[in-house]
C-alpha cells in the first residue's frame, strides 16, 4: 500500500514522521518512508491554496497512491469541538470566492460561474464521500472522529463582524487554509483521501493564549500513529 501524507508544514506532522524510517528525500518537499509494508510518501506544501493545489496535483501525476491524507491544525467556530480534539472534515469550500455586492456575498455559483453540481462541487461545496470500500483501514478510530463541515481561507478571521458574517453564510465548523484545495485536488482525480484536522483555537479575535496548540498537536500525531496501526 502506498500513501501520500499532505501538510503544509512540517511542524504539524513532525513528532509522527520522525519516528519513520527515511529511505529517500527526493526534494525540499516530498520525502519516502516505510513502515512494515506501507510505503508512505509526505509532501509539505506550504501555508495556503496555491502551493497545496500545486504540488499536490503534480504529485498525484507522478505516483499513483491508495489514500492521501491531509493531516493539520484548524480552528473553530463550534464551541462543542473541544480544543486538542481531533475531527474528520468531510465537507469543504472556499467561502471567499465570489463577489461582494453591497452588503451582500454572492458565490460563484449564485454568479452563475460554476454549476453547484460540476463535478468535483455536490451542491456547490466539496463532499468527501470516503466508504473505505477497499478496507484501507480498519473500521474503529477513523468512524469515531466527529464528521465536521469546514471552510477554507486565505485569510483566517479574527475580527468579531467577519466571524458572525462567515458563521451566517456557511455554518461552518472550523476553518483551515488548504482543506479546500486538498479536496478539489483528489476528488477530481478520484484518489480515496481523508482531511483530519487538530482543533487548536476557537476562531475568534486573535489571542493565542487561549490556544492549545500543543495539545492539538499531540493529538494528531497519535492518531496519524493509530491510523497506521488500523491500516
């Protein structure tokens, strides 16, 4: 079995990857390593979008893999989401793309730019209908992560009326800055992916004090551990 780990950055992943073998670096980006018979390729794109879609596609035009996992930390907007917990994001959107008419956000679909229902959008948002027809991974811990609605940003929110305004249009979970294109990316190439997310701040006005970003931390990178147990 192969797998492509996606992270924007290093720091998210890094107490999981270090405890793998590294059989090859073949760039700044993409390193291979194994355990037991999985092969298991990490590619860290960078913060944002742009660098994920990028890479990303190039990747998967190179290697064929049997899942892709995009593994980080996130935000929240739903206060029942403990911090350091860790969800499973099954729906996805950029909330930014569109325009603005006076007061009001027109999306790309009410523009009449994209059909809600153009593959790879199922009602105008990106759904992540991963069965695990192939049994990639053993039934338990991947169904008891919490099944969350996220968006994704280029820029976070952290000002009170744009958080009350995106909660409004979208009734989001929790926000990230590439979930949205590592979903674009393998649901248009038909690739089995999982989106999991560490919740490491409520989304609010900035103020990392109140953030657990260790303990989000820890918690990711023992479940990408389980992960590879069940698989």
């Amino acid at each position: 079995m192969r797998i492509l780990l996606v992270a924007a950055t290093f720091f998210e992943i890094r107490p999981f990857v270090e405890k793998l073998p590294l059989l090859n670096k073949m760039s700044e980006q993409l390193s291979h390593y194994r355990h037991k018979n999985i092969d298991i390729d990490v590619l860290i794109t960078g913060v944002g979008m742009i660098p994920t879609a990028y890479l990303l596609g190039k990747q998967l035009t190179l290697q064929q893999y049997d899942l892709a996992i995009n593994a980080g930390i996130a935000g929240t907007f739903n206060r029942s989401l403990p911090l350091g917990s860790v969800v499973n994001v099954v729906e996805d959107c950029v909330a930014e793309l569109g325009a603005e008419d006076g007061d009001n956000f027109l999306s790309m679909f009410d523009l009449g730019l994209i059909d809600p229902d153009v593959h790879p959008y199922q009602h105008g948002v990106l759904i992540n209908d991963f069965r695990n027809d192939a049994a990639l991974i053993k039934p338990g811990r991947i169904n008891k992560l919490p099944k969350v609605k996220g968006i994704t940003s280029n820029t976070v929110h952290g000002n009170v009326q744009s958080i009350a305004r995106i909660q409004q249009l979208t009734m989001a979970d929790l926000e990230s800055m590439e979930g949205a294109a590592f979903l674009f990316v393998c649901l248009t190439e038909k690739i089995q992916c999982l989106q999991i997310r560490a919740i490491s701040n409520l989304v609010e006005e900035r103020d990392k004090k109140t953030w657990k970003l260790d303990l989000a931390l820890k918690s990711l990178n023992q479940l990408l551990f389980d992960l590879l147990i069940d698989i």
